[in-house]
C-alpha cells in the first residue's frame, strides 16, 4: 500500500457536466497515472504524470484532461462528460526506479447518466 | 504500439486445483512482463512479474513463464485456495525512459470454487 487515496470513490453525473478526480499520495513519488478500466479492455492509460507541471497523453487522452500543481496530488478532469466516459477510474504511481512496482488506488466508479 | 492479449475473460476451477492464463504481445522490444492481482472493490496489485532475461520466475503456489520467441507469457496458480479468486491482469512494457507505460490485457476473472 503505497498510502494512495482517491475521491471521491462514487460518482453520479448528468451528460455536459464538469466533474475532477482526484489522487493523492503520500510516498513521494514521481510518477502518476491515471487509467480507466471497462469490461473487455482491462486498464488503459489516459494521462502520467512525470514531475511537478509536467504531464503527457497516454492511450485514450480523448476528452480528459490532468494537472499536477503538488507532487501528491495529481487531477483528471472530464470537462464535459458523457455517457461512454462511464467506468472506473483507478490512479497508480511508482517511484521512479527501472523495475519499480506500480501501485494503485482503490479506484472512483464515475456514473454519467 | 504494443497489444497485450489475455485469456480466457473468465476462468473457474476447483480449490486445490491449478489455474493457467496467458497472455501474447506484439512488441518485441518489450522486456517486463508484471501480473496484477485485483480484489473486488480494490486497486491492483502486483503479484509477480517477470524480466525478458529470464524464463521462469516462481514465488512459493505462483509462478510465470515467459517464450521470448512465441511473444508470450503465463501465469500459473496452483492448489488454488478461495483467496485465489480474484481478476487477473498481465501487462508488458517496453524499456524503461522516464515514465512506466504499461500496456495491460483485457483481465481474467478467476474463481475458485470450493
């Protein structure tokens, strides 16, 4: 357990909505990330996080968007939801080393209706 | 880009008996192969993985096996106990620049009956 939290842990949204994520961790490390996981397609990369301001696109990008202001804290906003953004959104981070495990956060079930 | 397949999606065996899932990549130049454990309502967590340099790691009822070559990897459970039950994800990642990019399979779920 590398002390990461997320919330809120459930979500209920209407389509055209904002909604933020949010991830914190507590063991300093560099590097965050942000999947979805949905039925038939297992975890996929939507933003990381390499440093403090300093993120990049992962797989399915499309729709989101991330900031990193602290280094515990790491955001993903859907500026506009809709309905195919329903799934559930997990956070990992690792501390940077060649081979370093990947840990994740218990993960937010985001709704859009 | 690099593909992970996985299979089966769902997988029951008997407690005590073993449990096989596979996954194939498309990368060649992928070199770390880790297996995530996640538990219902739970994040994922590692459970072992395995570096291109070697064949065969185990880790005491787990072990995985990887074919260079053939481009795929197992993971092997054996005398499977309720606590087994859980969904299953393989990933693979290239060499390491900057930040970890794991490309994931589609997950097993696997349950053992009792």
């Amino acid at each position: 357990d590398a002390g990461i939290t997320q919330s809120p842990r459930h979500k209920v949204t209407e389509t055209g909505t904002p909604v933020t994520l949010r991830c914190h961790q507590t063991e300093n490390h560099r590097y965050m990330y942000w999947y979805r996981q949905d039925p038939g397609h297992g975890l996929r990369l939507i933003h990381y996080s390499y440093g403090v301001k300093d993120t990049d696109k992962g797989e399915v990008s499309d729709g989101y968007s991330v900031s990193r202001s602290k280094t515990e804290d790491f955001l993903l906003t859907l500026e506009s939801a809709t309905s195919s953004q329903t799934s559930v959104y997990f956070c990992a981070t690792d501390g940077g080393f060649s081979l370093g495990e990947q840990y994740f956060g218990p993960g937010t079930r985001l709704t859009v209706t | 880009g690099e593909n992970v397949e996985q299979h089966p999606s769902t997988l029951s065996v008997q407690e005590g008996d073993s449990a096989v899932i596979k996954c194939t990549y498309s990368d060649s130049a992928s070199n770390y192969f880790p297996w995530y454990k996640q538990e219902l309502g739970k994040g994922s967590q590692l459970i072992i993985d395995i570096r291109s340099n070697v064949g065969e790691k185990k880790d005491q009822r787990i072990a995985v096996t990887l074919n260079k070559t053939a481009k795929h990897f197992s993971l092997h459970i054996t005398e499977t106990q309720p606590e087994d039950s859980a969904v299953y994800f393989c990933a693979a990642r290239g060499d390491r620049q900057g930040a970890q990019k794991l490309v994931f399979g589609q997950g097993t779920r696997l349950t053992i009956n009792p």
